[in-house]
C-alpha cells in the first residue's frame, strides 16, 4: 500500500500518479494523486504503407517502428502479398501499447489496411515507392509524406510502374533486404 504508480492513456499528453489504497486477490483499490502536463515526443508525419508480408515478421517489426517514432502505418495487399495472410490489428494495436509504455512515447501509430497498392496509391497520389535505383531516399527526403515498401518479393511490374519515375527512391545499397528490415531502414532515414 502506499506505492505510486503512472498510466498514460494515449489521448492526451498527461501523466496520471495513482496511489495504490487497497490490494485483493480480485482488485485493486487506485486513488488519483495528480496528473502531470508532459511535453509530446515528436513525431515523425512519415506515413508507410508497407505490403503485406508474414505477420510474425510485422508484429516483431512493429515496435521498432513505433520506438522510431512512425506517425501512420499501412498495411496493403499488393500482388505479392500472400493473400492468406490477415492482418489482426487489435493485436498489433497491443504490441504499439506495450511499445510505448516500454519507450516512453506519449502517442502510438495509427494503423489501418489497404485494399491494395491501386487504392492506397488513389488515396495518397503522392507517394513514393522504395526500390532499387540510383535515386537515393535522402535526396527527396523533404518531400516525402508517404511511402510504399513492398512485401518479400517486391512489387510486380505493373505496381511499379504505377510511380512515376522520380517518385521511386532506394536506400543506396546493393544488398537485397527482407520486408521488414526496408521498412526498418526507410524509417530510420527520417
């Protein structure tokens, strides 16, 4: 009894201390002792759409991204995608929870899914798309709001060529990357 504990609901940027009054096997008794105006981490405004790719890969890659501090996250079907997978985004919206609480990020990622590259591209018609090229990320790094990276394999011929040629940026090395470390090294460039 007595010891102090903090919670954060992810609504606003306040701190709660609760003192703990009261401990039973089936409760515990909370008293609200302050709360405390905290300044907001910024945030990355980066929004990724990332396609579709094994969700154990995506879970594990998730809390880095919000340790990164990614603003918006897309999940997309794309031709690549294997069409079995689902995406369950409560349960990725309680890996972003523990994430923050672990790192201390008074926000979390929005999440959302994408019919496919097609719509999520109508939607955001100013995307960019990470590929191999010789236009490297840093070079158009003030004008990106939105990028696509692809699921293992790539995107198809005809997703690719949706992008207009100076909307298509690499990351500046020869290396082939797995999906979820791209999505990694994009947002690490930010």
């Amino acid at each position: 009894m007595g010891d102090i504990v903090m919670f954060r609901n992810f609504h606003d940027d306040l701190l709660y201390s609760y003192i703990v009054e009261k401990i039973t096997k089936r409760a515990v008794s909370l008293s609200l002792k302050e709360s405390t105006k905290t300044a907001p981490k910024p945030s990355s405004k980066l929004h990724i759409g990332w396609c579709i790719t094994d969700p154990k890969n995506i879970g594990d890659t998730l809390a880095k991204l919000n340790e990164l501090n990614l603003h918006k996250l897309t999940f997309i079907y794309c031709d690549f995608s294997q069409k079995n997978f689902t995406i369950n985004i409560d349960k990725l919206d309680k890996i972003v929870i523990n994430s923050s609480c672990q790192c201390g990020r008074t926000d979390k990622i929005e999440l959302g899914i994408c019919e496919s590259l097609a719509k999520f591209h109508e939607i955001y018609p100013d995307s960019f798309v990470l590929n191999f090229c010789d236009n490297h990320i840093s070079k158009q790094i003030k004008d990106i709001k939105h990028i696509v990276v692809g699921c293992e394999g790539g995107l198809s011929k005809s997703e690719l060529a949706s992008f207009h040629t100076d909307k298509i940026v690499g990351l500046g090395q020869s290396n082939i990357l797995k999906s979820s470390t791209a999505v990694v090294a994009t947002m690490a460039q930010f």
